[in-house]
C-alpha cells in the first residue's frame, strides 16, 4: 500500500463514522529491525513500508481480538516423557486493506512509527466481542519470548506471530495450573486478545506482554486414560 493511502486512511479515520461500536489499538514499526539474530531483508525501512508493516501488524491483532484461536493444549510432563505442545487455529482473520480499519493518529518517535488504529465493528463482530466478554470466559495476561536465535527467519510478522504463541501457551498454561488440582493429559477451547499486545527489547530478545481472554471447552485428565 503506498503512503498516499495511508494518510487517506488516516483522514477518514478522523471522520465521525456510522458504526455503534469500535475497538482502538496501537502499533509501532522500527525503522531499523534485527530481530532474532537476523538483520530484516528491507532493512533500513522507508516510511512506505514501515506504514505497511503497521497495517498488516493490526490486521493481526484486531482478527485475534474479534475472532481468536481455536487451541489445543498438552502441558507435557517429563516423568511420562511427554512435551508441551500448543496448537493454535485463527478462526477468521481480517484482511489486510479491510476498510473498516481506520488510522487515527502517526508519530515518528525513537526511530519507531507509531500509529493508532481503530476497527470498525459491524453487526456480527459486535456479537463476538459480546460473546468474548461472557461469565465463561476468563482473563489471563503472560509474557512471550523469542528465541535468541533462529535459523531460518520466519519473517518480521512471521516472528512476531511466534512470540505471540508463545505468550498464549504461557497464560493457557498458568490459567490451567491456577484451576485443576491435578495436571491435566490436554485441554482444549479457545483464547483471543483482551487488547493489542506489548513488544519490546528484553536481554536482547523479542519479548511481548499480551493480555487474552480464554475459554476452556474440554479438559482431559490423564485418569482418563
């Protein structure tokens, strides 16, 4: 998308807009990304692609508040010699140029783009934010890293999609810890984004503080077994 979009987002995002509801967030793009050992392929960025960057970054974020994952857990434990696995599944997402996505507000700031967004609800999206915000479901925050090192770049988003994970398997786990007595074989439901998450710098890594809101439909304890 060319800068010149941007900033046609950006003016109609300072419009008054029709829907009733609307959820806000903000991203920042770094000019310079070396993440993970890896020096970014269009790095240095230009203000083109970093307002790019920020917009697919969004994207993201308000699919995984509206829609979420569906997830499969398995805490593992060393004395059957099982391993922690998560899988995740975006249920819908939210694509990139969705007009309901409004820039709001830009600032250049510590060789960072900062932008502020807001996503523009319809009808049916209402009704899933009412539904994520439910007695049933339950808030957990939790701390996701990167490894030091990867060897094969996933990609600036790819990356920061990892982290992420990693964020939700430790607030799925923790939550879990928190409620059953008893580690269970594997549960299953869904988590999304209570609001956009956090990233920054920690000893050299990737590091993000992510708030959810998880739903567990089914625990499975190892006496099942």
């Amino acid at each position: 998308m060319l800068i010149s979009s941007i900033f046609t987002l950006y003016a109609q995002g300072r419009e008054a807009g029709n829907h009733a509801y609307v959820i806000r967030g903000e991203v920042y793009v770094d000019f310079e990304p070396i993440y993970a050992g890896h020096i970014d392929e269009d790095y240095p960025l230009d203000i083109t692609k970093a307002g790019s960057r920020a917009l697919e970054e969004a994207s993201l974020f308000f699919s995984s508040m509206i829609y979420g994952w569906s997830f499969f857990y398995e805490p593992g434990e060393k004395a059957r010699r099982t391993e922690e696995n998560l899988e995740l599944e975006i249920i819908a997402e939210i694509k990139f140029g969705d007009p309901s996505l409004r820039v709001t507000d830009t600032e250049i700031r510590d060789s960072c783009f900062w932008v502020w967004m807001d996503f523009h609800l319809d009808e049916a999206q209402q009704r899933r934010m009412q539904m994520w915000r439910s007695g049933t479901v339950r808030n957990a925050q939790a701390i996701g890293y990167a490894p030091y090192y990867i060897e094969e770049y996933p990609g600036w988003l790819g990356l920061r999609k990892i982290v992420l994970e990693d964020a939700a398997r430790s607030a799925i786990r923790a939550m879990l810890r928190g409620s059953e007595r008893n580690r269970p074989k594997e549960a299953s439901g869904f988590i999304s984004l209570a609001s956009f998450p956090r990233y920054y710098i920690d000893s050299g890594r990737l590091t993000v503080s992510a708030r959810f809101r998880v739903q567990v439909t089914e625990i499975v304890p190892f006496a099942a077994y």
